[in-house]
C-alpha cells in the first residue's frame, strides 16, 4: 500500500511538470540555430528582435556576402558586384547576397514592414531614425540586441554590423564568405553604435547636401568635431539661433541649427531650405 501511494504520487508530480514545462518554453526566447545566431541576451525591442530573426534566417541558409548585394529596387538579395579593390569578389556577380549594409537594410524592412534603412553603412548609422547612439569609448556594456555597430571613421563608415547580444553580432563581412555570426570586433576601426527607433519620425525633418560636413558642439567653426556626415542626410532639427558667420561653397550665413540626435549644432548653410529655416522655433 505505501508502495502504490508513493508510485501515485510520481505520477501527479509528473503529471504536473508536464503541464508547466510548456508554459516556460513559450517564456523564453527561441534557441539559437547551429549557427549559433539568434537572439543573445535580453533588452532588445521586439522590433529589434523581428530583425535579427530575418538576418539569421539568411545566415542559417546559408547566403552568401556579394559586394553590393541586398540594394535592388526593393529589400532583399541581388547578385552582387565585382569590387575592383578586392580579388576575392571575381565571383560576387553570380552569387545571390547581401553587403553588410544590404543584410542590415532587409532584416529591418522585415521587422518594420517598410524600407526604413535604405542606402549605405554611413546612411543608416546616421539614420533619423536613431534612439540612441553610443561611442566607441563605451564599449558593447551599454548595447542591446539589434543595435547597429559601426566601423570606420565619421565621414567614411564602410561596415555596419547587428548585435545580438552576448559580445556577438551577425554579419554580411567580405567577398568569398556566407553570412555569418562574429565576435564584436572593438578598438580598431570601431566606431560605435546606434539604435533603431521602428516608429514614426517626428519633429522638423531636413535634408543636408555636402560630403564631409561636420556638427559641432558649439554654434561655432572653431567648436570641437562631433560627427561628420558623409554625404546627403536626412536629419532632425529642434530649433536654430543666430551666431557665428559662416562663408562657405559661395554661401554666407551667421544661422545655427541645433540637432538633437547628435546634441551638436550645424550651420544652415549645408542644410536645403532658406537661409533661417521655415517653421523651426529659435533657441532659448
């Protein structure tokens, strides 16, 4: 008789843990495939973690890294290019692939549901889009799966990476390789990081024109450096103020506008639009 209670007793218990395990599973994010890339620590947005879903699928299929690949008219891989700085990109125009800015720009339309990220590693470091940015100084402690690590000085970013946590990142890293997960590669040419906000874009949206055109600190010429933008940008400005005269590409104009997502300020010169920027408030 205590022989049966106690087999009676096994049973319940099993029968109990049977009944919870599924309930822990669906609690926890999904394992990561052979390949080891998936989602690594937690703290990423579910957007966040949508696309890091998309690149590793990529990755677990196996696709190819292709010069140039991933920038067709619409998200997704192209055949590549012939990288004339590369040997080991001969093959690049008959693989179906993705650069590493091509793999970072579908893995978002993926989560986002739209072409958020187009254009080049620089474009989409430098996306209106950012929540936040981190140097290279602060290391990966502050980052979390999804955020965009970039590579390269400030006006010349030439690779662009997604973290999944865990000191990995996922991947699109040179000609003649697949797709893959790496160790996050710091000092260096590191730059830093950005994170990418899905949502809607608001406040007073512009267009810079120019390459190499550095922010600022201070409304000033002599300020010190911040970020330098490559190339057309599309920014966010929170308001302008007149101070220092700026002559510069046959223009002059003493207006300063603050960008909050780089907390520097820029002349209104390389900014299109009128000399004092319609709709935009003055500093206090």
């Amino acid at each position: 008789m205590l022989r049966r209670t106690g087999i009676v007793t096994t049973l319940i218990g099993l029968t109990a843990l049977l009944l919870w395990a599924p309930a822990a599973v669906a609690a926890t994010p999904a394992a990561p495939a052979a390949s080891g890339c998936g989602v690594l620590a937690s703290g990423g947005s579910a957007a966040a973690e949508r696309a890091i879903a998309a690149a590793c699928a990529q990755v677990d299929a196996g696709t190819w890294y292709t010069w140039g690949g991933g920038h067709g008219a619409r998200p997704g891989a192209t055949y590549g290019q012939v990288d004339p700085t590369d040997p080991a990109s001969r093959h690049d125009p008959e693989r179906l692939g993705f650069d590493c800015s091509g793999l970072v720009r579908y893995a978002y339309a993926q989560s986002a549901g739209s072409d958020i990220l187009d254009g080049d590693a620089g474009r989409q470091y430098y996306t209106v889009r950012a929540a936040a940015r981190f140097t290279a100084a602060q290391g990966i402690a502050p980052l979390v799966p999804g955020d965009l690590l970039a590579y390269g000085p400030s006006a010349d970013l030439h690779h662009i990476a997604i973290y999944l946590g865990a000191g990995k990142m996922v991947e699109a890293r040179q000609s003649g390789t697949h797709l893959m997960v790496s160790d996050v590669r710091l000092g260096g040419d590191y730059f830093g990081a950005v994170r990418v906000n899905t949502g809607a874009v608001t406040g007073h949206v512009f267009e810079t024109w120019g390459t190499g055109v550095w922010t600022k600190t201070a409304p000033s010429v002599g300020a010190d450096r911040v970020y330098a933008f490559p190339d057309s940008t599309t920014i966010r400005v929170e308001c302008q103020k007149h101070a220092e005269v700026v002559t510069s590409d046959g223009y002059t104009n003493d207006a300063w506008a603050y960008l909050p997502d780089y907390k520097a300020w820029m002349t209104n010169i390389y900014i299109k639009g009128p000399a004092w920027l319609d709709g935009v408030p003055t500093c206090s």
